[in-house]
C-alpha cells in the first residue's frame, strides 16, 4: 500500500468528524456563554444602583424637613444635612444606617450626590417653591472578569432619579 492509497481512505473517512468540529467550534461558543453572562452581570448591577438611587430619591421626597431653597426652617434636631447623609446610605447599603453595600465595588456614599438646588414655581396657594431632588451615583462594575480578558477596562456604571419634593 502506498500513501496515496491511504491519503484516498482517509478522505473518505469520517469517524473523527464530529471532534474535530467540536474542537473548532468549544472556544466560540464558550466565549459566547461568558460574554452572556457578563452582559447579565453588568445588568443586574446596573439595577441595583438604580433601585437604590431611586430609593434615596423617593426618600428625601417624603422626608418631613426641607431643602434650602424652600426657606422653611427645619424642626430641631433634624436637618436638611441628616436627611441626604441618610439617603446617602440608603442607596449605598440599602437601609439609613448603613451596613452592608449592595454592590461590591460600590461602598462609598461620597460616590452619592444630591441635588436639591433646582427650584421650581409652585402654581398651588401655598406658594412655596417646589424642591426638584436630583440623586446621582457613579460606581465601577464589578465583572466576572471577561472584560479584563478581552483586554478591557472595567467600566463605570452612573445611574440618576429625580424627584419633585413637593409640599
């Protein structure tokens, strides 16, 4: 038998076929499974920040002090200053004491800013100015690590709400 001969079997041979596609295609379809599931990661850390933002929003919006440029005086012992410390926490750690962060790479409430410098005219009787609370955070997201495998830095994920404060 000579090499031709075995070159001309080999072609017609197939019993390998499917590993050798396998062996193709596993690197493809597993970097498609991890950049899923990257993708799913930012997003859900992207909601958490979100909700919390929100939350410390909706907080200092119901809060019974008011900001500055509504001129009412605060009642003694709690102030405008209080009420965004806490709001502060509350998005970061998810409660106004503050513990645990939500999310692992954001765990700083300096990273928490709040607005309240906005004021809008009051078309009701009262007249008082309308406070527009705006809570904006920045944190970077904490990946799986595919981004950094591709060669990426890891981005930096900025949420915001606004809330109308009104009296």
């Amino acid at each position: 038998m000579n090499l031709l001969t075995h070159v001309r079997r080999l072609r017609r041979e197939n019993s390998g076929a499917a590993l050798v596609e396998f062996t193709i295609l596993a690197p493809l379809l597993l970097s498609l499974m991890c950049g899923l599931a990257e993708f799913g990661q930012l997003l859900r850390q992207y909601h958490v920040m979100e909700k919390g933002v929100r939350d410390a929003a909706r907080y200092l919006a119901a809060v019974p002090v008011n900001p500055a440029c509504t001129g009412v005086t605060d009642p003694a012992g709690y102030t405008w200053a209080n009420a965004k410390a806490e709001a502060q926490n509350l998005a970061v750690f998810g409660s106004t004491t503050g513990t645990t962060p939500l999310v692992r790479t954001w765990t700083s409430t300096a990273t928490v800013t709040v607005d309240d410098g906005t004021c809008l005219a009051n078309p009701r009787p009262n007249g008082l100015p309308l406070a527009k609370i705006t809570v904006t955070a920045s944190a970077p997201y904490a990946g799986i690590g595919m981004l950094g495998y591709l060669g990426f830095g890891a981005p930096t994920l900025t949420v915001s709400h606004q809330e109308l404060k009104v009296f």
